[in-house]
C-alpha cells in the first residue's frame, strides 16, 4: 500500500522554482518512496539515481559539467537518493545547479550531520530543504478514521510509526521495528570517522531510552555509560543529526527560580526507543506509560510544526524546586504551554510559570483531545 504524505505537495510546489531540492530523514521514513511517487508525475522526463549503488556512485564523483550532462541525459528531473553517499556532493550538485538551470534536481540523504555537512556552503542560496519523519498521526487516519486510530494507540505507542511498520502486517509490528533498529539504526552513525567507541554510543542510546520525559545531565550520563562528558556531547549531537532523538532546551527569562541548563531529550519514534530497551509489554504491564505518551504527543507535534514550515521555538519549562510544565512553544509572542496526560483531568499552570508570563495560554493534552493537537 502507497500512502500519500503530506509533504509531497509542498515538494511538488517546490520543484522548477530555481533551486535544489533536499529531502532529510532517517532510514527507513519513506524517503525513496516518496520521490518515486513524485518521479511518476514526469515519467520518461526524468532520472532516479541510487547512490548506495557503488557504480552510480562513482558517476557523480568529481565529475565535470560534460560529463554530468550525459549522465543526465534529457531528463528534466533528476533524484539522486541517498547522496550523503558521494564524495563531495555539495560541489557536483553546485555544479549542476549553476549549468542545467533547467533541470530540477532532488537530492535525499539519511544523516543530515554527512549531508548538509557537504552540501551547506557550496549550495548557500540554492537549495530548499524538507525533513521527512516517519508516519505521523495525521497521516496515518488517512489509512482509517480518529475513532479507529484511537483504538491502535498502544500499538503506535509500543511499535512506532515506521511506515514498515504500520503499513505491514500487524502480526510482525515487532519483528519488523526490530529489523529496522538492529539493521539500519547505526548504519550511518557507525561509519563516522569521530566515533572511536561503537559500543559507547550503543549504551549511550540505551540510557537515553530510559530516561524519556525527564532532565538530562551530560555528566550522569557520561558515568552511566564509561564514557567522559565531551563524548557523551558529541554522540547526543551526532544522534540528534540521525534523526534518532532530538532535544528540548528549558525556557527560562527569569534565571533566578527558572531552570536553565539541563535538557529534555526524546525519541523519534518510540518503536526505536522500546526495541533498544527491548520492551515491548502491553500497557498494563508497564511503568513508562506516562513517559511514552509525553514523548508521543510532543514528537507528533514537531511532524506538524515542520509541515507547517512555521518558526516555531519549542521547550520545556522548570522551576529549580520542581514545578514545571512539560512543553511549550514560542511562535513570535506567543507563548502556548501544554500540560501532557495520559489520564486526569483539572490541571492548571503553576502560580509561577503564569505570574511570571501572564500573556500566556495553557492547555492540557489528553488522547480525548490529541488530533486537535497533532491532526
């Protein structure tokens, strides 16, 4: 089954504008699947180029403008997936770009920390770039209503959003995010030259599955894993670029009661975070509930605040006595602050947070609510 994503038309919108076109996002998020849907809309007019494929590879590798254009051929559209694959790539597609102004080019890559390492500065001004997560709620009630897709929370909540996951077979949910952590996980991370300890990063990504929902100290971590703090910084970097985790700094302007150093950090997709804590029990047997639901509704938030191409600033909020609210955004002078629940109801703004921002609003974000939310 082919599932649409949203982002296609903001894609499609995008193409024979006058720049390249740069599609981020981990392994396995749809992303070949997604530019071939968009390369049957010009058939024989275009040109897809897999670069995990060595000759291929080597075809785009330090090449000149004649030699490109007979690679090319007379394709309007060009893909090149998986393009954090050749050697400097930013200069082949610069090169392209500034000789065939009338060829679109769309470029995909699996590690933004390899890609936009290559590509940043030699397509300053030429580029416009997209990040592609895995399912996200919204697209997946394209497949069945709200009222279905409430009834297979636990299911997205235990096994993710993987479109290989939802999409296949509901008897092999576990088998197949299984797959997808144990194959293609570290496929990108492990082949960095900085990374001198494999295992160091594996049990780094191990404790942070373990600590979902709660403040971060670099230097705990670094005592947890054996490793010290510089490295524990640069692996959580290097994850974040993968697209396995990513972090919420604290909002602070009062730094006198106000949190202001310790970080946030969540999954991706909780499926990766339960397949390397290698938990998969139904809810009632779980302590982590409350964990998983937080950083479910903030990381489906994310999917629909990058659709909405909207700067919008996200975080978290704490008191150093503990009073906190669990995220908020800033969107210009807005301040939105959201309280996540699992279960309950009656919550209200710490006295603090709403003296210390009076103009802000404050919501509670239940499974009753969520598609109001995240849809």
């Amino acid at each position: 089954m082919i599932l649409q994503r949203h982002i296609q038309k903001a894609i499609e919108e995008g193409l024979f504008k006058n720049k390249v076109i740069v599609i981020y996002g981990a392994r396995q998020v749809g992303k070949t699947t997604l530019v071939k849907e968009i390369q049957k809309k010009y058939k024989d007019q275009s040109l897809y180029l897999n670069c995990d494929e060595p000759d291929i590879k080597d075809a785009l590798t330090d090449k000149t403008s004649t030699q490109l254009k007979a690679y090319f051929g007379n394709s309007r559209l060009v893909i090149i997936d998986e393009a954090q694959r050749v050697k400097n790539i930013g200069l082949t597609l610069k090169l392209a770009f500034d000789t065939f102004p009338d060829i679109q080019i769309i470029a995909t890559g699996s590690s933004s920390f390899d890609l936009a390492n290559k590509v940043v500065e030699p397509l300053t001004g030429r580029k416009r770039e997209f990040f592609l997560p895995a399912l996200s709620v919204a697209e997946c009630t394209g497949l069945s209503s709200p009222v279905e897709f409430k009834r297979m929370f636990e299911s997205r909540m235990i096994f993710g959003m993987y479109p290989g996951v939802v999409l296949g077979d509901s008897r092999e949910e576990r088998k197949n995010i299984e797959e997808i952590a144990r194959s293609y996980l570290y496929k990108d991370i492990l082949e960095i030259d900085t990374i001198r300890n494999p295992e160091g990063i594996k049990k780094l990504l191990k404790a942070l599955a373990l600590q979902i929902g709660n403040e971060v100290s670099y230097n705990e971590l670094a005592l947890t894993v054996g490793i010290n703090k510089r490295t524990v910084e640069k692996y959580i970097q290097i994850l974040e670029q993968a697209f396995i985790i990513f972090r919420l700094k604290p909002y602070y302007k009062n730094a006198r009661n106000e949190l202001t150093r310790l970080r946030k950090i969540y999954f991706y997709d909780l499926g990766i975070r339960n397949a390397l804590i290698n938990n998969f029990n139904a809810f009632d047997s779980r302590n982590d509930i409350g964990a998983m639901w937080e950083n479910f509704v903030i990381s489906e938030r994310m999917k629909k605040n990058n659709l909405s191409g909207m700067a919008i600033s996200s975080h978290f909020w704490r008191t150093i006595d503990g009073r906190e609210i669990d995220y908020l955004e800033e969107n210009g002078n807005i301040l939105s602050a959201y309280e996540i629940k699992w279960s309950g109801n009656g919550f209200s703004a710490p006295k603090v947070f709403s003296d210390n921002y009076p103009q802000s609003t404050y919501a509670v974000i239940t499974k009753e609510n969520l598609f109001d939310f995240v849809g």
